[in-house]
C-alpha cells in the first residue's frame, strides 16, 4: 500500500512537470497591428531643426588655452 501511494504521487509529479515543461516551451502569440509603427511614429514630438550657426566652442577653448599656456612658459622662464 505504501509503494502504491508513492508510485501514485510520482506519476501526479512527472505529470505535473510535463505538463509545466510543454507550458514554458509554447511560445507565446503577439499579435502586432499593421499600423503599429505608424501610430508610435505620430505620437513622437517634432525634430527640432539644426543649428545653422556654428557657435566655436571648441576652438575658442583652444585659442585661449594655448595664450594662457604661453603666458605661463614667459612668467616661469624670466622668473
């Protein structure tokens, strides 16, 4: 009686997991609209226009580095 409860609860448990297995191995159905795209799309804010003007930044941090830097060699070689 015993072994009969047991192989019992091991059938149930390997159905179980089988049944468990067959679940996560089922891949799952998504159904996208053909306007899907086009509805994300319109939902998007406008792109701002480039800037036309260039602003220099960079060279402008350059130029003035380089004059500090040679200010300092002049202060660091007469002193």
């Amino acid at each position: 009686m015993r072994d009969e409860r047991m192989s019992e609860e091991n059938t149930s448990t390997a159905l179980m997991e089988e049944r468990l297995i067959r679940a996560l191995e089922a891949k799952p159905s998504a159904p996208i609209p053909a306007d899907f795209a086009t509805r994300i799309a319109s939902q998007l804010p406008a792109k701002r226009p480039a800037s036309l003007t260039p602003t220099h930044y960079g060279r402008n941090a350059m130029l003035i580095s380089m004059v500090v830097r040679c200010i300092a060699q002049i202060a660091l070689r007469s002193g």
